[in-house]
C-alpha cells in the first residue's frame, strides 16, 4: 500500500520528470500570438504539452518490455526507423542542440559586441560539460538538479503570482494565422514531451515504483493520482504563462522570440535580479538535460551499432553543437515539419496500445498508422513551404481541421480498412 505524502511527492517528481526549458519558452508565446484568445490556445497547449505525455508514460511502459514493443505491432521494421526518428529528434537534430542555444539566449543579449564569438565558446563549453558528465557517472547533476529545481519552481511561482494579480498590459485582439486552439496545439508539439515520454517511459515508471510494493489495481490508482498533481502542476504553469503573454502583446514588438518574449517578461515582473535568478535554473535545467539527453542517445545506437558508447557521445555532441549554433528561433522553424509528422503518428500509436487487448489484428495498427501518415506527410510539406493547391481545399475540409486534428478520421478509416485484410 502506499501513503497520500507517496503521491504528493511522486507526483511532484513526475512533474518535474516532464518540465523543462521547452515548456517555460513556448507557453508566452502562446498567449502572446492569441491575446484575448489565450485561454483557448493554451487548453490546445495543455493537451499536447501535458496530457498527451502522461498518456504516453502509461502505453509505452505497459506496451511491452523494451522500446520497439510500442510499435512493433505495425511492423518490426517499422518500428525500429520510428524509434530511431524519436531518439534523433529528442536527441542531436532538435531538442539536444535546444537545450544549449536556450541557455545561452537566457544569460547573453543579443545587443552585446562580439555577440557570436560568446555564443561559440559558452556552446562549446555548455556541450563539453554535457559530454563529460555524460561519460562518466556523478551525482553532482543530481545534486544542482536538486537545488536548482525548487529555486526554478519558486521562482516561477513568483512570476505567475505577478503576471496574474498584477498585470503588465491587458489582452487585446489580434489577427491570426491559425485558430487559436490549433495553435496551442501545433506548438505543444515543440515541448516534444510526447516523444521524450515514449523513450523514457520505462524509466519514469521505475522511478515512481521505486521501494513499492503494489498490486496492479493499487499501481493505477496509484498512478492516477500522481498524474492529476503533474497535470494540475503544468495545466497551472502553462495557463499562469500563457495569460502572462497575453498581457504584453500592445507592449512588446510582435516579431519577439520566444526566448526574449520570456527574459522581457521576467525582467518586467521581477527586475533584473529575477531575470539573472531564472537564468542560471534554466540553465542548471538545460545542462542536466543534455546531459541525460546524450546519454540515452550513444545508449540507443550503441546498442543498434555496435559502435561504442563513448565514440556515440561524442558524435552527437559535435551534431549538437553544429545545430546550436543556429539559435532557438531557427531550430524552432527546423522542428516544425518533423514534429507534425511524427505527432500524428505517435498519438495515434498511443491510443492502438491503450486498445492493443482488445485489437487481435494487427493490420488495424498498420491501416491506422498509414492514415495519420498520409496527413501528416502533407502537412510536413505545407510546413517546409511546398503548397500543393489541388489537394489544399481536400486536406482544408478535413473533420476537426481547425483544431489540428486533420489526421483523426483518415487514420480511424485506414484502420478499418484494414481491419478486413487477413490477419498474415
């Protein structure tokens, strides 16, 4: 059995597990697109930044005992491509290389001379750090993770209070591009926490069965009960963020980036001494992550290689340090197109498992991934700026198309298809 101070504080913990510098950058900018309309933006947000995770955590873990069991049931070659897109993407190509250009753009104005001179050495530095603590094992990051986070929280805490019973601006209306709950939604795949989910599921739930003894039916509620407090913490940070940004959209340029939407924020709530505070836990945050990161990566592909672990490391530091040299907005744009082509499908894959015992055919899984993917390739290529008109009013027309949901009734019917070809 287990106690209420168990779920407060795994619950805490789970949190903690999903929140990083991705989920404090995008929230502002969410509420800050939308104005007056952050509420609805920020729900779309909250879906893919916080549910669709949690529900990840749970699939995978209990889809089977390693990575590829959460697809294999598409196929096993199948599989292994998708994990490998997964790894890279948290890894080298997107998400690693953030980690970095984050931390420097928190610490370092664009305004100073010599600006991408500080910005070669604080990378180079910030990777190297990552790589050595990567190769060998210390509970040093443990322990800065351990002082760093509730210094993070707290002074997050500070911020929402703030921005929320003291407002810098009011939330006006604005012009936009996309419905706001389809914005929220896009951008939550950028916290990519779906796919770092799926990854560490496996890890996640170790650490929150860690020292428990429980039966399956004690393990759910269990774990019901931690994910309502992660949820709740991120719901709650996500919507104090969002409506923050919301407040400054007559004050701040409307081209800002993401990253100096955040710092102009904290500087406005809390001053200076609040922006250097956030600063140095972002960074904390950001040079423990890479460090896992990395980590996870040479682990993966030193398994499928057979290429050694320390050699891996290496390689996708160097990787990282080429794509961080880019900045946050550009690997920002850089994300997009894989993002909205691998969301789809591992949501979709997400909803299979939750299935899987009741599903004795596998074709379904296939049929219904190939659907997601056929819409989900297109709006790849709209992404990458390839405008093919014949098929836009087609694709435009689609059910649940303002909500970012295109691909839901394609995949459903590619799984019924399929469902009447033989099971061999």
């Amino acid at each position: 059995m287990y106690k209420k101070k168990d779920v407060i504080i795994t619950g805490f913990a789970l949190f903690a597990m999903l929140f990083g510098a991705g989920n404090l950058i995008f929230p502002p900018m969410v509420g800050f697109i939308n104005g007056n309309e952050w509420s609805l933006a920020t729900l779309g947000f909250i879906l893919t930044g916080a549910g669709f995770p949690l529900l990840a955590i749970f699939t995978s873990a209990f889809a089977g005992k390693d990575l590829d069991s959460f697809a294999e049931r598409v196929s096993p070659k199948f599989a292994k491509f998708f994990n490998i897109a997964l790894i890279l993407s948290i890894g080298p190509l997107l998400a690693l290389p953030r980690t970095g250009a984050t931390a420097f753009e928190m610490i370092f104005s664009k305004d100073i001379s010599n600006y991408n001179t500080y910005k070669i050495i604080f990378i180079i530095i910030f990777f190297g750090v990552s790589l050595l603590f990567s190769l060998k094992s210390s509970k040093v990051v443990d322990r800065v993770g351990a002082i760093l986070t509730p210094i993070l929280l707290i002074v997050l805490a500070l911020i929402i209070f703030k921005g929320v019973f003291f407002p810098i601006g009011k939330s006006i209306s604005l012009t936009k591009e996309l419905p706001p709950f389809k914005y929220g939604f896009l951008n939550g795949y950028q916290t990519m926490d779906t796919l770092a989910a799926i990854v560490f599921s496996d890890i996640i739930l170790k650490s929150i069965r860690k020292d428990k003894n429980l039966s399956e039916k004690q393990e759910f509620s269990f774990l019901i009960q931690t994910s309502i407090i992660a949820i709740g913490g991120l719901a709650i940070v996500y919507g104090g963020l969002g409506f923050i940004g919301s407040t400054v959209t007559n004050i701040l340029p409307s081209g800002t980036g993401s990253v100096d939407l955040l710092t102009s924020i904290v500087k406005l709530l809390l001053g200076n001494f609040g922006k250097i505070i956030l600063a140095i836990c972002v960074t904390g945050a950001c040079i423990t992550t890479a460090i896992g990161l990395t980590a996870t990566v040479a682990d993966h592909f030193s398994d499928l290689t057979k290429i050694s672990y320390e050699k891996l490391a290496i390689i996708t530091t160097i990787i990282s340090i080429i794509f961080a040299m880019f900045g946050v907005d550009i690997i920002i744009k850089l994300a997009v197109p894989v993002l909205v082509f691998l969301y789809p499908i591992a949501i979709a894959l997400i909803f299979l498992n939750i299935l899987k015992n009741k599903i004795k055919n596998d074709n379904i899984f296939l049929g219904t991934v190939i659907g997601a993917g056929i819409i989900s390739s297109f709006e790849a290529l709209q992404a990458i700026g390839l405008k093919l008109s014949f098929l836009d009013s087609l694709f435009s027309n689609l059910p649940f198309d303002s909500l970012g949901l295109a691909w839901v009734c394609p995949a459903i019917l590619g799984g019924i298809i399929f469902k009447f070809i033989p099971k061999k």
